[in-house]
C-alpha cells in the first residue's frame, strides 16, 4: 500500500491517475497540469488542496477518506466530485 507518492511534475502529460485503497494522507504531490482524471478514494486524505493549479481535472473521486475541509477545491466549470 503506498503511504505517500512523491512529485509528478516529471509526468507532465499525465492525464489519468487511479491511487485508490492506498494510505495516502494528502494530496500536496499533484501537479499534473494535464490531468482529468483522479481516483484517490478509499485513503486517509484530510484536505483537499491544490485543486486550482489543475484546469483540466473534470473528475476528482475521494469516497471514504476523512476530509474535513474543502478549502483547496477551487472554482472549475468542468469538475465533478
């Protein structure tokens, strides 16, 4: 099971990423600018941060984590959570 993941900036034309029934805490290492697609559900994720630096996320899916504050959603037309 991954407890953290780190950067993927290096993966700039990552468009999908499927990380869920992990223990992952956070959500600080995702900066994938051409991304559209996350599965992070089924984790130990807290906040949600850094959602704004992402233009292209359409859907974000964190079921069964323990968020407790949505002040990194950001505004995105596209978004669905």
């Amino acid at each position: 099971m991954l407890t953290d993941i780190c950067s993927l900036e290096i993966l700039g034309n990552l468009e999908e990423l499927y990380a869920g029934n992990n223990r992952l805490t956070n959500m600080d290492w995702l900066l994938c600018p051409k991304i559209e697609v996350v599965d992070l559900s089924h984790n130990d994720i807290s906040m949600i941060a850094k959602l704004g630096n992402l233009p292209f996320l359409r859907k974000l899916h964190l079921q069964n984590n323990q968020i407790c504050g949505l002040s990194g959603l950001g505004v995105s037309n596209t978004l669905r959570v």
